[in-house]
C-alpha cells in the first residue's frame, strides 16, 4: 500500500514551508522594518502603521514663540503688542482729524466773505 505523507514528501513540505517562512522574515524585514530603522537613524519619526516617515517639528515652530516661554507669558506680550498697536492707531487717526480741522479752518480763513 502507497500512502500520499511518505518520510520523502513530508520532508519536502517541512522544507518548502520553512524556506516560505524564511522568505517572509526576510521580506518583513527588508520591507517593512528596515525602513523604519534607517528612518530613525536619520533622526525622524516612522510610523509603522501608515509607514511614513516624517521630520518631527519643534512646537516653537508652530506656536511662534521661543523656547522657555509659557502660553500664558506669550499671550500677555501679544497683547501688549496689540495694546501699543492700537495706540499707535488711534495717535494717527488724531492726528489726522486734526490735520483735517486745521485745514478746513485755513480754507475757511481764505475764502472771502460774502
């Protein structure tokens, strides 16, 4: 009687299921974690579950304020930046309602009367 698992074959798919498993370690490897690797080397982030490698970003970038310095500090200097640009504003909307007055005052002086 002849059966279908002899010694022979079952060798034979012990060694093409290790050599499929091997190759997928490999393939893992070259194609999924290596890249991660040489992307950390380089100093950047990977995401392994998009597999994207990003350069990480400081939040003083984004935020615009320096280093050291709490949101609280930066908002109370931004709005005396804007208390003092407002003032200088409405120094100029003054000046130019008097610059205004004062001229009307000379045309109305140079006129003659009629």
């Amino acid at each position: 009687m002849k059966r279908f698992l002899t010694f022979p074959r079952l060798a034979m798919i012990f060694f093409a299921l290790f050599g499929v498993a091997v190759a997928g370690v490999f393939a893992v490897q070259a194609y999924w974690v290596a890249p991660g690797e040489r992307c950390e080397a380089a100093g950047k982030w990977y995401d392994m579950e998009n597999r994207i490698c990003a350069q990480p970003i400081s939040i003083a970038q984004i935020t615009g304020r320096p280093n050291g310095v709490s949101r609280a500090q930066a908002s109370d200097e931004k709005n005396r930046e804007l208390i003092r640009i407002e003032d200088e504003l409405a120094a100029q909307d003054r000046a130019r309602a008097a610059e205004i007055t004062r001229q009307k005052a000379a045309l109305n002086a140079a006129r003659p009367a009629t």
